[in-house]
C-alpha cells in the first residue's frame, strides 16, 4: 500500500514539475513554439535552428549570419569542437525580446529546460559576435553535462567568467587565442573597453556561486561580478590552456565534483610546466 501511495506522489511530482516549471516561464513555452509563431521564421535551411524576427531588416539578417558563422568558429576553437544544439532566437525589438527572455534585459539570454531543450535568445543589442559567443558557451557547457548539473554543480562565476573568455567586450583575445579577422570593429576590445567597471572592493567568489547572488543588487555589482569572474577564469585559464576547458567538463560529467575538478587540473598544469623547466 505504501508502495503504490509513494508511486503515485512521484508520478505526481514528475508531472507537476514540468508543468509548473512552463507556468512560472511562460517565456519558454514561446520559446518552445517558436516553429509555430507567425512572427518569425527559419534563417537559412530547416536544420540550422535559427529563427529571425520578420521584423529584421535585411542588413539585419545579413549582419546576424555573419556573426553567427564568426561565434560558432570561436566556440569551436575554445571547446575543441561545438557540440551544443540551442535553438536562436533573434529579436530586433525589445517588445519581442521580452516575450521570449525572462525580464528582457541585457543583449542576450540563455534558456535551458530540464528536459534538455536549449535557447539562445538575442536582442536588439545581441546581433553581434560577442553576445552570440557569450551565449553559446552557456549553451556548450549545458549540452555537455545537462541541466541538472549545471544547475547543480557549476558555481555561476565559473559559468559566466567561462562565457566571458570568448567575449571579447570583458576579456583579451590573447588569454586563449589570437583575434578573429571576422570580427568588426564596433568598440570592442581591444582598442577601448565600453563596458566600464565600479570601482568598489572585488567580490569574493564564494559570494558568486547562485545565480541570485550574481545578479542580483544593482548594475554596478553585477558589472562587478562580471570582472570578479573574468579575472578568476583568466588565471585559471592561463595555467590549464585551453584543453582544460573540454577536459573540465568531461571529468564532471564523469562524477567528479567541480570544485575537485578545477583545483586538480590546474595543479596538474603546475606540475607539469615546474617539471619542463
């Protein structure tokens, strides 16, 4: 009797999950039906998962295409291969962008479900390589550990400071590769960063790790918390190289805790150099 009581609580909570979780983001159900909305329309062939306002203009949609193909070369490069499958969604009108990203700020947003379905939602400011990069590298992360896990194990300043390496806005080419010949030149590193950081006390990390305590509080600790990120990935970036990104995500993946993970590699890295020299 208790087996079956039990039984029907968990079938219950599995169905009510989902279902809860779509109520309290109707941006997702958009999301979801966005191959149904009369609003947009595929970019390219029926494969590409690209959706584009029919708001755009046509500069629009060729500037998008460009900088799409520009940030799917550099993730390929900073993961070692794209294995990532987001859905994009372009949205050249804040009205739009709202519709389909929680409180429709900033120039792009992720969105993940449970179930394992990826969308990257773009702005009227997100039609450029960076924010594209940015959020693919949110999305590589989700397609290689899921999630539950991402949600689970992985701290946001760590999430965030990684999406930050192939954001040029935030961070120097240099730290991993060289600069992209694709890349336009509309005020990006590294002539002059646009996106100027307070000056106040660094925050620590350990004050970082939810995405409540990233982003909440005012503009001027989130932009902080975006350079506490950036500068504690640099370093730590700067010791593994570039393979101990894939090489991170894979041993998590396989069970070891992150925090582990990230302590074991970079000592490994130290070892290594300390016995070159």
């Amino acid at each position: 009797m208790r087996k079956r009581v039990l039984l029907r609580y968990v079938l219950s909570l599995l169905i009510a999950l989902p279902i809860g979780f779509l109520l309290l983001y109707p941006q997702v159900v958009r999301c979801i039906r966005i191959d149904q909305s009369d609003s947009f329309r595929l970019l390219g062939h029926r494969s590409s998962g690209i959706y584009i306002s029919r708001l755009a203009r046509p500069n629009q949609e060729r500037q998008l295409q460009q900088h799409i193909q520009a940030a799917y070369h550099r993730i390929k490069k900073f993961w070692g291969k794209k294995q990532g499958t987001a859905i994009l969604i372009y949205c050249p009108t804040q009205d739009e962008y709202q519709q389909y990203c929680v409180g429709g700020e900033g120039a792009g947003c992720s969105v993940g479900t449970p179930w394992g379905d990826s969308y990257l939602v773009l702005g009227p400011d997100g039609n450029n390589t960076d924010v594209i990069a940015h959020e693919l590298c949110h999305d590589e992360l989700f397609a290689r550990l899921g999630w539950w896990q991402v949600k689970r194990q992985i701290p946001q300043w760590f999430n965030e400071g990684l999406a930050l390496m192939v954001d040029y806005r935030f961070s120097s080419p240099s730290t991993w590769e060289h600069p992209d010949t694709t890349q336009t030149d509309n005020n990006l590193f590294p002539e002059e960063m646009p996106l100027s950081f307070p000056a106040r006390p660094m925050i620590k990390l350990t004050d970082l790790e939810t995405t409540r305590d990233f982003f909440s509080g005012d503009y001027a600790h989130v932009m902080l918390a975006y350079q506490t990120a950036a500068q504690e990935v640099t370093r730590w970036l700067s010791v593994v190289g570039q393979p101990g990104v894939p090489a991170l995500a894979t041993v998590i993946a396989n069970g070891e805790p992150f925090a582990h993970a990230y302590q074991r590699l970079e000592r490994s890295s130290r070892k290594k150099t300390q016995q070159i020299h």
